[in-house]
C-alpha cells in the first residue's frame, strides 16, 4: 500500500467521527475525478502533490476521499467478492 494511502487511512482511523464533520460534502466534477484516480493509486507524483494541495484547501473532502480508497480496497463501504 501506498505510504499516502496508509497515512490518510491511520488518520481518518483515528480521528474519524471527530473530522467527518455536519455532511458530507462532495467535491466538483474535476477535483472528484483527480481524487479518484489518488484513491486507486493512478496518480503521477505531480497530481498527488495536486491533490495534497486541494485537501489542504478543502478538508472537508477528506471523508469523501476516504470512502473512494476503501471502495477501491474492497472495503466495508464497497466490499468486492472475488
């Protein structure tokens, strides 16, 4: 795994209820395809700097991204049966 997936996952593990805030708040066409290709580790080096720089921007998204990595790991929200 990805030591940015590994940090975001221990992160939002952690701290989750506490920064999932009030709603979930969806991020605009662009960024939500950018973040989806960070959540499956499709990303060049230059747009995972991108995408660093948009959750400093807009925390909020976190959540958003968090759900995207565990669908994309066959997680609890997108559990994928081989």
């Amino acid at each position: 795994m990805s030591n940015d997936f590994k940090t975001l996952i221990d992160f939002l593990d952690r701290f989750g209820p506490e920064v999932s805030g009030k709603a979930l708040m969806a991020p605009h066409s662009d960024a939500a395809a950018k973040l989806q290709r960070f959540a499956t580790g499709a990303c060049s080096k230059e747009e995972r700097t991108e995408v660093c720089e948009m959750l400093r921007l807009h925390p909020a998204w976190l959540r958003w991204l968090a759900d995207r990595v565990k669908m994309a790991r066959g997680g609890a929200t997108g559990r994928v049966d081989s």
